[in-house]
C-alpha cells in the first residue's frame, strides 16, 4: 500500500516514514502543498495523511484538485482544538480526522479503519461499463461510445458521464456530482461543472448547441436522457426539450 505523508514538520514526516516502511507501507514524503502536487502525480498513493495547515495552499482545497487527477483516501492530521476543523474537514470529504499529538499506533489504526472501508467500497462498486440507450460508458478506460462511434474522454468528463448514466433519467444536482468528482465540495465548483458539460455534449451530441441526452434543469442539476437506440438523432420541438443553456 502506498502512503504520502505531507507535513511541514520534518521531524515528524521521517519518524513517520521510517515507521511506517518498518510495517511494509510504501511511503513517499512532501512538505509543501507544491511538493505534495507532484508526489502525489507521480506516485499515485492509495492514502493521503495531510496535515491540514500548510503555508502554500489550503489542504482540503489541495487534496480536491488532486483527487480529479488521482483518487486517493484521506486522512487529515491538525494539531487544532476547534471541533468546527474536524466537522468542516469530515464535511468537505476527508475520510477520517487525527489530532495532534497521537501515539503512532493511533494512527496505524485509522490507518487499517480508513483501508477496509476503502476495499469494502471497492468490492461494492458497480461495473465500470454502463449502457443508457445508444450510448456506453467505460468508466475505466475513460472512453464512452455513442452509435458505435467510441470518443476519449478525460477523468473528470469520464467521472462525469459515469454519474449521470448511474443516476440515467433521474436528475444529478450540482452538489452531488461536486462530491462525486472532486470529493471535498467547493461551491466554487459548479462553473467547473458546466465547461464539463459543455466538453462532454461536444463529444457525444450530434448538435451540441440543442442537446438530446445531457440536458440541463434549471437551479437543480444536470440528467441523462435513456432513449432507444434505434431513435433517430432529429431536432426535437423546444418545448419537449428540458432548459439546455450554460
């Protein structure tokens, strides 16, 4: 199992790093929010311990941009009193929370905690292929195939595309696939949201500008139309249609 351990306490990091490696664990090291960027690409680690003070960027703020480019679990560490800090990292994504000072072995169990929910998440997730009408979603090669014609698709817009087909015909709001993409919710994040949407109709609709799959429902959130694969792809009166406009 690989672990990155990002803290601006040197001391700390190596006796952690020295520790853990004793016990088996892959462990990688990163003192700044910029250090911890690279690492964490290069790597990929199945398990973030962030301290969540850092002097170059917000940790949560960090581990949410990181988790589009590589998903990883979370445990957040803080030298904090507050209890508000361990609510708003909870509430943010972080799988579990750790107060400073804590014996090592305190944190080898959340260690173990945080792993076996994170294998039991894994055993219970759906196929990475889903099927809604004509079109088909791998969301584990990052490619979706619409009337035979298969497109690339990046992380993000394949994470996308996965959410809305799981949830097909019923309505995703904004704050749900926040949460699905990018794990710690920022209210910032939904313009990102719609440049998704928009690359996405650009990829699978035969007229982006009068979308017929992904449609937009106003103040709520984003669907997935399921049509029959033998529909044909004409224009649909306006008034049939859902609101499609960014």
């Amino acid at each position: 199992m690989k672990l990155l351990i990002v803290d601006p306490d040197r001391d700390l990091v190596e006796m952690l790093m020295s520790w853990l490696k004793t016990l088996g664990y892959d462990a990688y090291r990163a003192y700044s929010g910029e250090q911890a960027r690279g690492v964490w690409l290069e790597e990929q680690p199945d398990l973030v311990i962030i301290d969540n003070i850092l002097k170059d960027i917000d940790a949560l703020t960090l581990c949410r941009d990181m988790r589009s480019k590589h998903d990883a679990l979370v445990i957040v560490v803080t030298d904090g009193k507050d209890v508000q800090d361990e609510v708003r990292c909870l509430e943010s994504g972080a799988d579990d929370y750790v107060r400073k000072p804590f014996f090592p072995s305190q944190l080898l169990a959340h260690i173990h905690a945080v792993s076996r929910r994170g294998r039991s998440s894994l055993a219970q997730r759906p196929s990475s292929i889903l099927t809604v009408g004509p079109i088909i979603v791998d969301s584990l090669h990052n490619e979706a195939t619409i009337h035979g014609k298969k497109v690339r698709l990046t992380q993000t817009e394949s994470k996308l595309l996965y959410l809305l087909a799981v949830n097909a015909n019923n309505v995703c709001t904004s704050h749900q696939i926040v949460s699905h993409i990018w794990g710690f919710g920022n209210d910032g994040d939904t313009c990102l949201i719609k440049a998704h949407i928009r690359h996405l109709r650009q990829k699978i609709e035969p007229e982006p500008g009068q979308p017929r799959y992904i449609l937009t429902v106003p103040g709520v959130g984003y669907t997935l139309v399921r049509r029959s694969v033998e529909e044909p792809a004409a224009k649909e009166p306006a008034h049939a249609l859902l609101a499609a406009s960014l």
